[in-house]
C-alpha cells in the first residue's frame, strides 16, 4: 500500500468514525438490530453512506474513543488528512471503498484478461519468472495447478468490468502472492483493494500457510 492509499484509508477511517459519533444513536439501533457482525457492517456502511473500511473502525470503537476529547482529535486528525492529500478519493476510487471484489479465475471466460496480462508482462503465470508459453499452454498448467491446490488464481472485477488479476502459488511452504492491474485501470487504488482482499481469499485456501506479496516487474 503507498503512503498515498494508506492516508486515504485513514481519512475514510476517520470520517466514518466523526460521523458514527454524530450520528451514535443511530448507529447504536442499527447495530443492535443485525442478526451478526457482517450484517452490522453493512447496516453501518449504509446508514452512514460511508465505506466498508470506515464501517469496519465504527464496530471496533473503544468507549475511550466516545468522549469529547476523542472527537476532536479524530476531528483534527480529519482535518490534517485532508490538507495532506493532493487529490481526491474519485481519482483513486478503490482506495476508500469497496467496490473491487475478487472470483475465482474461469480457464474458459477469463482468458481475455490473462492474455492482456501475459502480453504486458512477457512471464509465465506460475510465476517463475520464465519466458510465457503458449496461451492454451499456459491455461492448461494452470487448471492442473488449481486443481491439485497448488495455485489459487482471481480476476479482480469493479462492478462488471475486469481490472486485473491476482495469482496465489504454492511454493516451498509459502505462498506467493502477486497482483497484476491492467494498465487502463492503475493509479486508482485498485491495486491497494486487490490486496486487501486477496489477504482472506488465500487464507481461506491456504490455512496458516505464511503468505509472500510479490512484485514481478514487466517484460521490457
């Protein structure tokens, strides 16, 4: 995550967590009206027209966080944020939000989005850094691989709209993970997002299994 991203994060932080404060009775109802801690969030992110991330703070407050003092150090905090930071959540719309989600990677309707990748990067998927095969090559070892659990392969979507992938392989007791955003859709904090999703993504196909982010460099 750039220091860019990370400030934009807390600056959402930030602000859902001034407005829950605001807005704390309400909150308060909807929290105790949700069956379970995933329905709270969503319940809070709605009510608050703020982002997952925010929503995620607001249920994690401390009551040492309700007092007047720490309004007005989240307030100034907001404030300092907000006169760092040279451009706007749109210009980077996935860095605050939640909007990017991750499917697993289809052989059959995936394939677009895996040659505009091996096109760019000039590497096979597995990321062993060797020249790409052939397209049906390289599919074809892939499927192997996620079939005997070895590799754990998503597309990373925005709404409909694919904008990039992320390859999970298992090797040497860790598993390497490397993030590929489609160049029509970098500097937007979708690159941030796809980590942040793909954390739990490979935890829940990998169990305790350490996890290594890896920064393939593009073919020249």
């Amino acid at each position: 995550m750039t220091d860019q991203d990370q400030s934009v994060a807390r600056r959402a932080i930030a602000d859902a967590l001034l407005t829950a404060l605001e807005r704390r009775h309400e909150v308060l109802d909807a929290i105790v009206e949700s069956a379970d801690r995933e329905t709270a969030v969503g319940a809070v992110a709605e009510l608050l027209g703020k982002s997952r991330i925010g929503a995620e703070a607001v249920m994690g407050m401390s009551f040492d966080q309700l007092t007047k003092d720490s309004r007005r150090r989240i307030a100034a905090e907001l404030d300092d944020l907000n006169s760092q930071l040279s451009f706007t959540v749109g210009e980077r719309p996935a860095s605050a939000d939640e909007t990017l989600r991750l499917r697993l990677f289809s052989p059959e309707s995936d394939r677009d989005i895996f040659v505009a990748r091996t096109e760019e990067m000039g590497a096979a998927g597995d990321g062993s850094g060797s020249p790409a095969g052939p397209i049906d090559e390289e599919i074809t070892s892939a499927r192997q691989r996620l079939r005997a659990e070895e590799a754990a392969w998503f597309v990373a979507l925005d709404g409909a709209e694919k904008v990039g992938m992320v390859f999970g392989e298992l090797a040497g007791g860790e598993v390497n993970l490397r993030i590929w955003i489609h160049p029509a859709h970098r500097k937007k904090g979708y690159g941030t997002a796809a980590l942040r999703r793909s954390r739990s993504e490979m935890a829940a196909y990998f169990p305790a299994v350490p996890l290594v982010v890896r920064a393939p460099g593009v073919a020249g």
